[in-house]
C-alpha cells in the first residue's frame, strides 16, 4: 500500500540529462535540467547594459505614479520599492508575494535582467502585456491569484522554464503557449479550463503536466507528442476518455487519473515502460484493459484494487471495448492471491 507520493519529490531524471535544483523558498516538485547546451548559448546572448540614473529616474516616476492609484489595501509601495531597487541593481530575482496587488505596472516589462518572477498569493486579474519584454525571465509563478487569462505575449519568454498559474480563474490557454518551447513545468491546475488547445504538443521539452482540478472533458491527441514527459496529472476533471497516444509518452512515471469519468481505458497504456505511480480511484470504470494488469504501478496501489475484479477487455484492437468486446473471466484476486 502506498500513498500519494509529495509533490516536492523529485523524480529519477534522464540517464543522459544533467541537473540542476530549482533554488525557491518552497521547493517545486520538479528540478530543471539543460536539454543541450543551446539554452545556455541563448542566456549569454541576453546581455543587459548598465542602467543609466535617468532610467532610474523614470522608472522611478512611473512606479510613482502606479503607486498613487493603489486602491485599497494593495501594498503598491513596497511592491514598488522592490521593483526599483531590482532594476537598479540589474536584480534576477523578484518576490512580490502576499502584497495584495490588484495591478502590476507596465514598467515591469524593462526589468530586462530578470530570471525569476514570482507574484503569487495577490489579488491579480491580468497581467500586463509587457511580461512579454522580460527577455531572461525563465521561472514565473502567478499562482493563486484571479487571472481570466494568460497574455498572448507570454509567448515572447523563450527562456522559460517553469510557469506557475494554479489557482485562478483561467478558462482558457493562449495559443502562443505553444511557442515556449524550453518550457519544463506547466502547472495550470485548479482551474477553469475546459480545453487544452492543440499547441500544447509543442512544448516538446516539457516534463511536467498538471492540469488537475479543471473541467476538461478530453485531451488532445497531441499530448503524445510530449515525448520527455515524466509527469502528468489529469486528475478531478470530467474526462470519459484518454488518448490512444497517451502509449507515446515512454519517460511518463507518474500518470493521476482519478476522479474522472473513466469507463474504459486504451490498450496502449500498458506501452508506459517507466511508468512507477499510477492514480485510477473514484472513476466508473467497468472493463481494464489486459495490459495494465501486470503493471506494478496498477498493482502497487490500494486505491486501484477495487478494479481488480473487472472483466478483461479481449478485443485490444486500439483498445476499444466495441458492442463485439467479449469479457474475460476476472482474475484480478488471483493477481493479489499471488503477491
């Protein structure tokens, strides 16, 4: 019997793929690691020339100005002080957390330096388009806020690596999402979305997936396409069914499907060779696909073993259980009689 693992572990990384843990006061789950050493190629070439006291000035004048607009409770002139001092200093970092912000000024996007923005736990609605001109930035977290939606310039942040976006009110993804294609962790959970757009298949270095706590009624089929994928987490939506190519994603070790509307599942899924945790509970299911039967992340798992006892689907063809898809005798207490 096993729990649910912590999302803060870390899960085994590519036999070939250096690493490196994401420094942040709470640690993510996942750690990022450098593809090839074109990313590194393309840091160096964001170069940042020393700002000059006039830009301090004026970025001094239209935080002010930003700042006299603050509405009640916002706590515009600290978050506006620290921003200052940020681009004065050519700072990477930023952390305007619990601040109760409303807005974030448009000036934020001349932070050119900046590698890590963090703006979680506010009350934001929207973000500024100008996110888009932080050319460094690599790690975003807008958790818990009140966004409706992510800039299409977010597309612009072609270093990033880690986007952050739990707890909002997003019910839908820009397009532009696709073109961030360094991108490592996508944590879009607990929120409105109804649909994944197709560009999501081009985020072709992405390793971890969580769209939890949605409304998602299907998955695209290009989420085969995420070929690094170790982590995916689709649980407490209202899907009915998974992709026949979910069977691609061969690095995929941890797969949550619970609390979904689950009948049947594909055949293919018994292709996930790295696969260690696998999450069925609370779905209707009524057939098991022969396949996920000898997988130890199925067996493994006491919340699966109520399903122990469906009937096999016979016809694997894609792994549809059609009107000619006769069941096999259960055996799944045979499989724990044996353990």
């Amino acid at each position: 019997m096993h729990n649910r693992p912590d999302n803060r572990t870390l899960l085994p990384r590519f036999p070939s793929a250096p690493i490196a843990r994401e420094r942040r006061k709470t640690p993510r789950p996942w750690g990022r690691f450098t593809p090839c050493g074109s990313l590194t190629a393309l840091q160096k070439e964001v170069r940042c020339p020393p700002v000059a006291q006039s830009g301090v000035e004026q970025m001094a004048q239209e935080l002010k100005t930003w700042v006299t607009a603050a509405q009640a409770n916002e706590n515009r002139t600290e978050a506006a002080a620290r921003i200052l001092n940020c681009f004065r200093d050519q700072g990477q970092e930023l952390y305007l957390v619990s601040l109760r912000l409303k807005t974030l000024p448009d000036c934020i996007g001349e932070l050119s330096s900046l590698q890590r923005l963090s703006v979680e736990n506010n009350q934001l609605t929207a973000l500024p388009e100008r996110i888009g001109d932080l050319a460094s930035l690599q790690w975003l977290d807008v958790e818990n806020n009140q966004l409706a939606k992510l800039p299409e310039r977010i597309g612009n942040l072609s270093l990033l690596q880690s986007l952050y976006a739990a707890r909002n009110k997003l019910s839908e993804l820009p397009e532009s999402i696709g073109s961030l294609s360094w991108l490592q962790q996508l944590h879009i959970d607990k929120n409105q979305l109804t649909r994944l757009p197709d560009c999501i298949g081009d985020l072709s270095w992405l390793q971890s997936l969580d769209v939890s706590g949605n409304q998602l009624t299907q998955l695209p089929d290009c989420i085969g396409d995420l070929v690094w994928l170790q982590r995916l987490d689709v649980a407490h939506n209202q899907l009915t069914r998974l992709p026949e190519r979910i069977g691609d994603l061969s690095w995929l070790q941890q797969l949550y499907l619970s609390n979904n509307q689950f009948v049947h599942l594909p055949e293919q899924i018994g292709d996930l060779g790295s696969l260690q945790c696998l999450w069925l509970g609370d779905n209707p299911l009524t057939v098991l696909p022969a396949s996920i039967r000898t997988m130890v992340a199925f067996r493994d798992y006491a919340d699966n073993q109520r399903y122990a006892d469906l009937p096999t689907v016979l016809n694997t063809d894609h792994g549809h259980c059609g009107s000619n898809c006769l069941p096999q005798a259960p055996w799944g207490s045979k499989l724990q009689a044996g353990m």
